[in-house]
C-alpha cells in the first residue's frame, strides 16, 4: 500500500520545532506499523538539511527553514520524504512551506542616474534597473512608484519569469532651457501584510539633442536553440537602423544591465553587427527560457537609444539517461523469505530522467523469467515476490532492470543485483 501524507509549516519557525506526529497521523490513516521502534524510516528525504523524522516518528525542523534558499521564486514550495514501516509499507509525506514576508525589496545602488534627450517624444520609455526580495508569490514586489509629479511617469510591466520592472515614461515634451535635472524617489513595494517597500533617488538630467536614433522593426524577437549547441552557434542577427551620417549613424549594440548573469554568462552580442551567438553551455533542465534585453546607441552626441526583448527557448533534447535507484532494507543485498507471499514488496525502485517532455519519460521493466516482477507507481516502482520461492532448489537470483526514455534515439541504462532467498529458520532468529 502507499499512504501520503500533507502538512504545512511556515518558514522561520525556529530550529526543533514540531511539524506533525506522522507515527499517530499515519495509524489514523489506516497505516499498520509494528509495535517497536523505530516505527517508520526515511529512505528519501528532498531536503535532509531543513526536516527530519525522529525514531518516534516525529517531524521536526532541523533548523531555521529559509524557504527562499530552499525555493528561491517559486510559487509553490515543498519538501518531500518517502517512509517505510517495519512492515514495507510506504508512505508519502509532502510538506508545503509558507512564504512569510521577511525580505523588503531591495535595490542594488542608491541611485539610478539617467540621461534623457530633450526631444524625446512624449511616449519615449526607459527601462529602470529593478529592486530585487527574495520571498515569492504576492511577498515579492508587486509595484514600483516615483514622487508625483507631470512630466514623468511610470509603467510596471512583468517579465517572463514573473518579475516586475518598472518603465519611466516621457509624458510632456522637455525643454532643457526651462530644467535639465530632475530628482525623484524610486519606491519598490511588495505584497506583504504591512507590505515592505525599498527607495532609490532617481536622477534625471536632459540633455541636447541633434540627431535620429536607431530603431528596431520589432520590440520582441522569439528564437529556439536547442540546449547544447556549440559555442558561436548565431542565435538571432539584430538590425537597428539610423538614417544619420558619420558616427551619428553608427550603432553599437549591448545588453542592458538588468539581463541576469547566467544570461550574460550564455550568450554574446557583437556590438558592431548586433549578432546574437552562444558563448556557453546551454542547459535546458537549468534554464529553458533566456530574455535578453538589448540596447542599440550610435555615437552621436545624446543618443536616444533603441530596445528590443529576444527571447530564447532553450530546446530539449535527450541527454540525461534514466537513473536507477534500489531502496531496499539492506543496501548491500535484497533479502526474501522462502516463504513470502505472492505480491509481498522487497525493495523500492526509483527511477528518474532529467530531461523534459518524451525525453524524460521512462518505462523500466525486470529481464528475464524470475518469480518477481515490477509494479511501477507515479513516482517509483516496487519489487514484489510473484512466484513461488524454495531455498533448496534455488537461493540466489541476479536480477536485472532495464530502463529506456522516450526519447528519439531512447537513451538505456540497467541495474543488475542480488536477491537472496532465506529459509524460516534464519528469518524467526531476525525478528
């Protein structure tokens, strides 16, 4: 049989502190357990260094949960252990950790300084660099906003990975002879109950004006590269045009400072060109979407500079072959009764595949013609007896499972152990 188990728990609680009885939860749930300790054992447990269960089958925080070094962004977050009982029944226990509002946004300088042409139309956008908190779901930031005032204003958007930034918007035409600098406060707010809120001085200072500016014929470009390509494989040929002559018409292209790290660690755009290549080894079970953010400047005095998003789907493709894990009571060698009843369960298999898709979808099966066989469940399978077994004709079995994605070509790999078959005797001596 296999039980699950759901429980919840705030993070920040303080190191030792009770999350549940699963001893009592897991009897009320129909779970038969022996009468010594310990009653369960944990034969996974996705994060040993927050949770733990105790031989009483208590469980405890080992230490302070921190749920975004545990889940950083993600909406929601759990923590998963596998139990057996002294009686080789399994059971699930899924911990959902709550998000508690303990980072404030923060932002990365103390001022944000832009230069901004006096002709800019009303209309014309800046990307402000973003605050950054930890806490996810409505704890993280859900708004940014600017001292009031009519000239500027401001317009969230949110990016793909659900992170929002902030726009500064033009709205009235600028005249650097009337004021050329302008101060205002940047305040970033999250969600939270009092919400928390960060602040920069935003600093503005128009300048003169004399020339085009290079424009995109698209705000957003989508590409595919498949995970894995060579380095210098072209992503995208970016082309911003400017009608101006001599280095008023020249166009430099760059990344904008807020693209992430991996991001700049990945790619590489050739500022003369604008072509987009692949400087690193891309990986879509770390990332599978990449936004680049891109700038394109000539050298003219005062440019206003052009932006463009291109997006890169991150392509799976079937490089991780299936794992195979034995669970079993004792890790050396898989032990049975000679008189264990049909279906009786004596090991745990768990078979997981990085990849993604069809690439990650396994089917694993036991070789060859034994008195056992594989019944597989969602997340791993179980070995059960299915035959009879007799010490004095045979006392030994190789086993051999065989596990293959779906994948095109399918990628295999197989797992070959020992069970030993034990007569009555020896077993009454082990109880």
């Amino acid at each position: 049989m296999v039980f699950n188990l759901k429980y919840t728990v705030e993070e920040e609680l303080r190191a030792g502190t009770k999350i549940a009885n699963v001893t009592a939860d897991a009897k009320v749930a129909g779970f038969a357990l022996g009468n010594r300790q310990p009653y369960l054992r944990v034969i996974s447990n996705s994060e040993p260094r927050w949770v733990n269960l105790s031989p009483a089958g208590l469980l405890i925080t080992k230490q302070k949960i921190d749920r975004d070094a545990v889940c950083r962004q993600t909406p929601k977050c759990f923590i998963s252990l596998e139990v057996m009982s002294n009686s080789m029944e399994i059971c699930v226990i899924k911990i959902e950790i709550i998000d508690v509002n303990d980072n404030a946004p923060r932002f990365p300088t103390n001022h944000i300084d832009i230069e901004i042409s006096e002709n800019a139309a009303p209309g014309t956008r800046f990307p402000l660099e973003g605050a950054s908190d930890p806490d996810s779901g409505s704890n993280g930031i859900q708004t940014y906003t600017i001292t009031p005032n009519d000239i500027f204003g401001l317009e969230i958007k949110t990016r793909g990975d659900g992170s929002k930034i902030a726009e500064l918007v033009v709205e009235k035409t600028l005249d650097r002879e009337t004021q050329s600098r302008y101060t205002f406060e940047l305040t970033a707010e999250d969600g939270g109950d009092p919400p928390k809120s960060g602040t920069v001085q935003l600093n503005i200072k128009v300048i003169d004006s004399n020339d085009n500016n290079p424009v995109f014929d698209e705000p957003v470009y989508t590409v595919n590269v498949l995970e894995n390509s060579p380095i210098n494989t072209l992503v995208i040929d970016l082309n911003a045009t400017d009608p101006d002559e001599g280095t008023n018409g020249e166009v430099v292209y760059s990344f904008i400072n807020f693209v992430s790290n991996l991001t700049k660690q990945m790619f590489k755009i050739d500022p003369k060109t604008g072509v987009i290549t692949v400087n690193g080894v891309l990986d879509h079970e770390e990332l599978h979407i990449h936004e680049i953010d891109v700038q394109a400047k000539d050298l003219g005095p005062n440019s206003i500079p052009a932006h463009c998003k291109v997006i890169v789907n991150v392509i799976d493709i079937n490089d991780n072959a299936p794992e195979i894990k034995l669970l079993s009571e004792n890790s050396e060698m898989v032990e049975v009764s000679e008189n264990a009843p049909l279906g009786y369960v004596i090991a745990l298999v768990r078979v997981s595949d990085n990849d993604s898709g069809a690439n990650g979808k396994v089917q694993c099966r036991l070789q060859g013609n034994v008195p056992f066989r594989l019944n597989e469940f969602e997340s791993f399978s179980t070995l059960l007896v299915d035959g009879r077994l007799d010490r004095e004709q045979r006392d030994m079995y190789n086993l051999t499972i065989l596990a293959e994605d779906s994948g095109y070509p399918p990628l295999r790999s197989s797992k070959s152990f020992a069970v030993k078959v034990t007569d009555l005797e020896h077993h009454h001596h082990h109880h």
